[in-house]
C-alpha cells in the first residue's frame, strides 16, 4: 500500500519512552500560597537606605508565614525560590522595577515546594530567615 503523497510515517515510541515520562501530580500544578499580604513603603525620609522597600503588612491566619517568626512591618530582603536556587536581592531588584508583582511572582510555586526568606526586623534590628512551604490557604 503506498501512502499519500506529503505524509511521512514516524517510528512509534517504544513502552520504554513511554513509561520514562512520569505524570505530574495535581499539586504539583496548583500555585500555592505562603500566606503573607506585602507592601511598597518608601524609606528616603527615614533612612540614608533610600528608595522603595517591600514590608509585610499581615500574616494571614493559618499560613506558612503564621506558623513562622514572620510580622507586620518586618522588611522581605532575599528570596529564594527553592533548594538550592539562587537568592533574589529584593532590596537591588525594587530600586530597578519598583513591582510589587514581580516579587508576587517570585514567591509564587507549587504545592508542597519550600521558599527561603530573608527579613530585617527593624524593631529589633535583627536579620533572620525563614523557609517556608507552599500549601493550599483559605
């Protein structure tokens, strides 16, 4: 039997390559949450370290940051999106963008999947981190 003109037969995938591929598990699709709500807060009035800074401004009940050290007024200055991933320098990438979404972005992952945080508390003058796993929040 001769094929059509323009159509080429491809070879089918052996059951080996077809069982190599692992399928995702729904989780792993579904973006979840660390439970802060953050805000720009402009600092050249108070501080030689001028120019826009991301603060946490509430702690959602029952989130990852809740069960943390995390509080209002705390400022967010590394992020890292998982193990191993480089750190994010928040305090550089506002004094170019000034985007509080792309630190949304940033913060954003799956299910299940840890962040690092870093945060200078000004109350106390103290840096510390906080690694936190993403979870489904109401």
């Amino acid at each position: 039997m001769q094929q059509p003109k323009g159509v080429r037969k491809r070879p089918v995938a052996s059951s080996d390559e077809h069982n190599s591929q692992q399928p995702e598990s729904l989780t792993e699709k579904i973006n979840g949450s660390i439970g802060l709500v953050l805000a720009l807060r402009d600092m050249s009035a108070v501080c030689s370290a001028a120019g826009m800074r991301v603060w946490v401004k509430r702690v959602l009940p029952g989130s990852p940051a809740h069960d943390s050290t995390i509080r209002p007024g705390h400022e967010l200055r590394f992020i890292s999106k998982g193990v191993g991933a480089p750190k994010v320098d928040v305090v550089a990438l506002m004094a170019t963008t000034q985007r509080l979404d792309q630190i949304a972005s940033l913060l954003a992952g799956p299910v299940g999947h840890p962040c690092t945080l870093r945060f200078f508390d000004h109350d106390n003058e103290t840096l510390y981190s906080a690694t936190l796993v993403r979870r489904l929040c109401s």
